[in-house]
C-alpha cells in the first residue's frame, strides 16, 4: 500500500510540474546562459551546445528544436542543461540552413515558472573538419614543464593526446602545423631536449634538424605548401622579457631569416632577398602556392627596439619546381595603419587575408589589445573584424572548406585563451563567435590551462603518442643545403648577425 501510495505521488508530481509548464509569465528578455550560445551560426557537425542557466531557480527546463512539434527537452534540478548527444545529431542533420531554437524555462524558489525570450540560432550548410588539435599550455612564462600537444573531437567530446612532453623527458613541444588540414601530413618541434623537427610523410614519421650552416637556426613558425611537399619557416633567435605595465611579458626576435624545406629532398633554400639585416617572420603561402607573405621589421638597434618595433606585412613570389626567390611586392606597412601586423593566413579561395594586429610586435598571445583584421587581396581595402572583443583576440586557422575558422581568445575571463569558431561569408562577413563546446558547463570556469596554436584539420592523426614519442627519441636527419643557395653571401651574412648580436640589458 505504502508502495502505491508512492508511485501514485511520483506521478502526481510529474503531471503537476507539466501543468504548471502550460501556466508560465513570460520574461522579455533572452535567458543569461554560459556560454553565451545566443544569436550564433553552427556548423551541421557540432558537439552538443551544452549550457547553463545563469538564472536564479530551483527548477529548469529547456526546449531545443528545429520542428516546435519535435523539441529536445532537458529537464533539470541543476542550471546545468546536457544535451543528448544522438538526439542534437539528428536534429542538426535535418536541420541545416534552417534556424535551431531553445526555450528556456525556469521554476522559481517561490512562484511559477518562467519563460525566457526564444534563443535563435543558425545551423550552416557548410560542416566544419571534424577536429581540432592545440597545445594546453600552462599560464607561465618561461618554462614549458607538463604541456602537450592534444586533438579533440569537435562532433563529440572525445579528446586525445597527440603527443604529451612527460614521455620525452619533459622537452619543449611547439608549433604543430597541418598540410591542406589533412591529419596525415603534419609536423611539430621538439626544444632543448631530444630537439629536432617530425614530419609525418608517405605514411611514415621521420625526425629531421633544419639548421644548416649557413642559416641562423632551424626552422621555427611553419606553413606547409599545399603540394604538401614543402614547408616555409622563419629561422629566429627569441626572447622573452619581463615588462611593467598591462604587457607583463614579451617575446621578441634579435634576428629572423625566412627558409623553405623541401620534404622530399630534405633541402633547405634560402635567399639574400629573405636573409636581411631586417626580420622577416612568420610566412604563409598563398592557396596557389605562388607567393609566401611573410612579416618584416628593421634590425634591433637595443631592447627597445626588440619590443617595440612593428611588422609590415610583404610577400614574395616562390618556384618549388628549381626552390628559387622571385619579386618582393608589399602588401600593408605597419605605419600606415599605426599598428604592428602578425599571423597572415589566406582564406582557402584567395580571396581574403586574415591578421592580427597590436601596438608592436608579433607574439600578439599577451597584448589585450590584439585583433583580428580582413584585407580583401582584390580590392586592398582592410578593416578591423565585428567580432573581437576588449581582450586578445588572436591566432586563427581556417576549415578546408574556407568558411569556418577558430581563433584564440581571451574575452571570457582576460587570463586564459580558449578556441572560438566563426563562419565568414563571401563578402568578409564573420558570424558571432562560440566558444568550443564541452561536456560540462561550467569547464571553462575551473580549467587552467591555455589553448595555443589551435589547427583545424579533417580527421585524427594516425599515430599513437607511443609511435610519435619513440621516432622523437631517435636522432635527428640533418638537411642539406639546396645547391642553389649563395652560400658565400649567407656566410657572411651570419658573421654579421653574430657580430652584432651583443649582450643588450
């Protein structure tokens, strides 16, 4: 009797809580959720949107849906609404192009229940490749103990680690970069200990050293050709400085060269036109694969110097069939538009250059003030993105498909750069960003830890850390110099450097 009693409560309690949802008071504004999923366009492929209701209660409610008659809905004690991953799968799938809304209900401590203005967001035709890979990196300054280089599933939850640095005697993992977005051409560097540069070619790991003698250093920020078969890199000696003020720390180059390795060959070229007193830095080729843009600033005359100067922005026309240097063309000087520019990267179609930009300097990571900025390469005319906000809105990489991209950005708490997604349209026009999607709401409110030099690419990377860490362990292939290098020139060039590279405090 006592058992019936119960079930007959349970059930008077479920169908009085759903009569008292048809008995609401609406609220005229949207509900305060987090992350702020409102107004946004999504990709067909997206993990669950999971949030919380950041709206005082004791009960709540949402309702998700493409079709009003076929809704999600997510019942709750907690603010906290998870998502059932197959049911958003399947809305999503009959859903692109069309409009994806969400109802937010919120039992209150004393009284009814409310209803929130509707959420309306957009899911794009256009998927986005299916995962991201970034390095978690400590808010630290110098040293790079317990960091890896991770790759995460963006239609699930799924992270995996590509590489993890404890298993390599804690040795400095960098700037991990992707052929095409294809998972199975890669690279990343190794410092200090085990140093050395793994590219992932034919199916097989090999472990090189791109520092020859006549070049300044191996080769550091990297841009793969779309053959696949080469890779552009700067050769820099960096700094890190200590500074007062809202910049707490710097990073800066005392010199940097530009390179191109040859994969196949296992060549280095470089050129006179590239291998100035100036620093060239950070090169990218264009989708055509003719030309490399690349930044540049005048030689360090003192600190000052090293932290203060601005980067133009310069491209130069490249042949992979014989490695040979062509014109100089400018693109954008740093003094016309006041700022310092860094991080050029072409959209897949040719037709926009994204970069950032800040007060001086490349590392745009600690400037607040960095943002984000669109050159239409047709027109030459550029302007600075809707979508950046007062903190640093920094690098990005675009999907293969040319539309989605993700960005770092500091905008949800100014200490901590995470991965936000936007979709740009055929006219430059970038949809407000949201953040990557996690399981739980409230992630981004514990985590700790920077994502760095986040690359979007097609598929999981096909080795294990196992494989990865056994081929970093080996020794390190050295390149050769490509036989049309000036050899003579670009030894008298690195006296000169090393001559004027004294101590400066």
């Amino acid at each position: 009797m006592k058992k019936l009693v119960y079930l007959l409560s349970v059930v008077f309690l479920v169908a009085s809580c759903r009569g008292d949802m048809g008995n609401f008071t609406e609220v005229d504004r949207l509900p305060v959720i987090f992350p702020d999923y409102t107004g946004i366009v999504i990709p067909p492929n997206i993990a669950p949107l999971n949030f919380k209701i950041n709206e005082p209660g004791e009960a709540f409610e949402a309702r998700i849906y493409v079709d009003k008659e076929n809704p999600v809905t997510v019942r709750s004690s907690s603010a906290s609404i998870i998502i059932d991953q197959a049911k958003w799968r399947k809305m999503l799938d009959a859903g692109k192009g069309k409009s994806i809304y969400t109802d937010v209900f919120v039992k209150q401590k004393e009284g009814g229940w409310q209803k929130f203005k509707t959420i309306e967001n957009r899911i794009s035709e256009e998927k986005i490749d299916s995962h991201l890979a970034y390095r978690l990196i400590n808010t630290g300054y110098v040293l790079w103990t317990n960091l890896g280089i991770y790759q995460r599933n963006l239609e699930n939850f799924d992270e995996k680690p590509i590489l993890e640095n404890k298993s390599i005697e804690y040795g400095c993992l960098n700037c991990h970069s992707f052929a095409n977005n294809d998972p199975n051409k890669f690279m990343l560097h190794i410092r200090a200990i085990h140093g050395g540069t793994l590219i992932s070619k034919d199916g097989k790991l090999e472990k090189v050293n791109t520092k020859t003698n006549y070049t300044l250093n191996a080769g550091a920020y990297p841009n793969w050709h779309p053959d696949g078969k080469h890779i552009a890199y700067s050769v820099n000696d960096i700094g890190q400085y200590f500074c007062s003020g809202e910049i707490r720390i710097e990073v800066a180059d005392m010199s940097s060269d530009l390179i191109v390795y040859d994969v196949e060959k296992n060549t280095v070229s470089t050129s006179a036109k590239v291998s100035t007193p100036n620093r060239e830095n950070l090169p990218v080729w264009s989708p055509d694969g003719k030309y490399i843009y690349y930044l540049s600033a005048p030689p360090v005359r003192d600190l000052d110097d090293r932290i203060n100067d601005k980067y133009d922005l310069l491209r130069i026309e490249y042949n992979t069939a014989d490695n040979s240097w062509g014109k100089i063309d400018t693109v954008l000087i740093a003094d016309s538009i006041g700022k310092s520019i860094s991080f050029p990267k072409v959209t897949p179609n040719g037709k926009f250059l994204m970069f950032c930009t800040s007060n001086n300097g490349y590392f745009t990571i600690h400037h607040p003030q960095t943002d984000l900025n669109l050159l239409d390469l047709q027109t030459g005319k550029f302007w600075k993105m809707d979508i950046n906000s007062d903190q640093t809105d920094s690098y990005h990489c675009f999907s293969s498909g040319g539309h989605w991209f993700v960005f770092t950005s500091k905008r949800l708490d100014g200490l901590f750069s995470r991965p936000f997604f936007s979709y740009l349209d055929e006219n430059g026009n970038a949809t407000k960003p949201f953040v990557l999607p996690q399981e739980d709401p409230e992630f981004y409110n514990s985590f700790i830890k920077n994502y760095n030099i986040p690359e979007l690419i097609k598929g999981e990377v096909p080795f294990t850390p196992v494989e990865i860490r056994d081929k970093v362990l080996e020794d390190a292939i050295p390149a050769k110099i490509d036989p049309g290098v000036d050899t003579l020139y670009m030894k008298q060039h690195l006296q000169k450097k090393e001559s004027s590279d004294s101590p400066h405090v």
